[in-house]
C-alpha cells in the first residue's frame, strides 16, 4: 500500500454460544489495535426492538416487514464496545432472557438478515487497521474473503458453566438445555446457518484458558500479516 501502510486485516471469529467468541475477540482486537464488531449483539438489537414494539416474534413476515425499522448502531472500540437502537442504549437489555429466547426466530428471517450482513459489511469495510468480527456467519457469508477465520468450539458442559457464571442464579441444567436449543435452531436455519467455513481453523476451547485461546488467535494473525 501508498507510504507503507499496513493493508487492514479482516478475522471471522465464528462458533456456538460461550465458546468465548466475545472476550476473545475484544482481547484479540485490544492487542493488535484492530476495531471490533459483536454481530450477536445486533441480532439481539433488533430482536429487542421487535419485542418492545409489539411485532409477534414468531410470524416471519410480521418480522420481514418491520425489518428496516430500527437504526442499529455499533460503536467497534473493543475497549467500550457500544450498541444502540434508534439512539437508545440496549446493552443492558438485549442481554435478557426474554431477547435470549426470541433472537433465533427473528434472526433468521432472510429480510433480518440482509439488512443486518450490509451493516456488518459496512463496518469492516470502514476500519482503517482492520477488525474481528464475531458471529455465526462472518467466515460464510458476511466476510467470505477474511484474512484468518476461527470456528471456536466446546463441549455443552463448559459452555453451560461459563454462562451460568454470569447468570446469576442460572441453573446449570436449564442453561445447558437452552444452549443447545439455540444451537439447533441457528445450524438448521436456511438462510446463512451457523457453520464452519471450510478454510476456518477450529479451535477446541474446552480445556483452554480465555489467556490461551487469545494468545493463539494473536499467533494466528500475526502469521498472516507475516504472509505464512
Ligand atoms: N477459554 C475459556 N475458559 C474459561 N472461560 C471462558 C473462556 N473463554 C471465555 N470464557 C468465559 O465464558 C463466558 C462466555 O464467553 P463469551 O466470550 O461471552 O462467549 P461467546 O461470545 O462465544 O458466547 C464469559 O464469562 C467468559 O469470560
Ligand atoms: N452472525 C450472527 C450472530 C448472531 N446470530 C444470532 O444472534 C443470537 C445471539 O448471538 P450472541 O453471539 O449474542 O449469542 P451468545 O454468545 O450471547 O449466546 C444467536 O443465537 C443467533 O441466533 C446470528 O444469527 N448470526
């Protein structure tokens, strides 16, 4: 590139829920001075927004219907990660079980979908150093070309246990169940399902710490920008 500068690199981070797809990103992106982007957190975004503005999250075309709606706007500095709805700050609430149980079913709406990939493409398109991305279709669909795409994986136990920890009083039976839920739902959907891309490197955190999954996807990248 002109003056040297450092072409910007584009990660796919992709995998299940609790596979520690957001504290690693963020450390990662922290550590390499990259931006960051939580698609989860638009889905759950939108998925907010339907819920407080009466649409019946299980009729498609309720949901098709209202899907350009909302303004969804992510602040990408992994050290204060933003999300907001129509300039409202939902961080707290689309965290919440009642978000949690509907996102599937609105995201996977093809017209949810559409609108939701162009944002994300727009954003890592704009990042001058270069961004992680997590999801469940980054390295698929929303960023096919990636620089390194990482499927991280773990067993339904440890997934469990890690989101129980920050559930107050969850219990570990319950969050299990409903894990796996969601991970049927989001594989089997049509439209861009979660799934692995076939140039990803799978990343089995089961055994791992947060330190060492961070470390390997550092490795990783600074591999690819070295041209290995
Ligand atoms: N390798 C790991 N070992 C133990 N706990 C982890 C690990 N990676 C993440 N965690 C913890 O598990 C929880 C879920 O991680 P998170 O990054 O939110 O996963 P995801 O984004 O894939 O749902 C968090 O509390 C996080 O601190
Ligand atoms: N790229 C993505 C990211 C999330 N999602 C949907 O959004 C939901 C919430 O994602 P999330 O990353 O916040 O999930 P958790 O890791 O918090 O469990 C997922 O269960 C999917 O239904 C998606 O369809 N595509």
């Amino acid at each position: 590139m002109e003056n040297g500068a450092a072409k910007p690199v584009i990660v796919a981070i992709d995998g299940p829920s609790g596979t520690g797809k957001s504290s690693t990103s963020k450390a990662v992106a922290a550590q390499l001075g990259l931006s960051y982007l939580d698609t989860g957190a638009q889905y759950r975004a939108i998925t907010w927004w339907m819920v407080t503005n009466g649409i019946d999250t299980a009729d498609p075309s309720a949901i098709a219907a209202a899907a350009a709606k909302p303004e969804i706007l992510s602040g990408t500095d992994p050290a204060n990660p933003t999300i907001t709805v129509d300039g409202v700050d939902v961080a707290g609430p689309i965290r919440e079980q009642d978000v949690t149980a509907k996102v599937s079913a609105v995201s996977a709406v093809p017209e949810v979908r559409a609108r939701i990939t162009e944002l994300q493409r727009a954003i890592a398109a704009s990042a001058v150093t270069g961004i992680v991305v997590e999801g469940r279709d980054i390295g698929t669909t929303v960023l096919p070309d990636a620089d390194l795409k990482i499927f991280l994986t773990a067993s339904p136990e440890a997934r469990a246990a890690r989101r129980s920890g920050e559930l107050k009083g969850a219990d570990l039976h319950t969050t299990r169940e409903a894990l796996i839920k969601r991970d049927a739902a989001d594989s089997s959907r049509k439209t861009s399902p979660l799934a692995k891309a076939g140039d990803a490197v799978e990343v089995d955190t089961t055994e791992l710490t947060l330190q060492q999954v961070v470390e390997c996807v550092v490795t990783l990248v600074e591999e690819k920008r070295a041209g290995k």
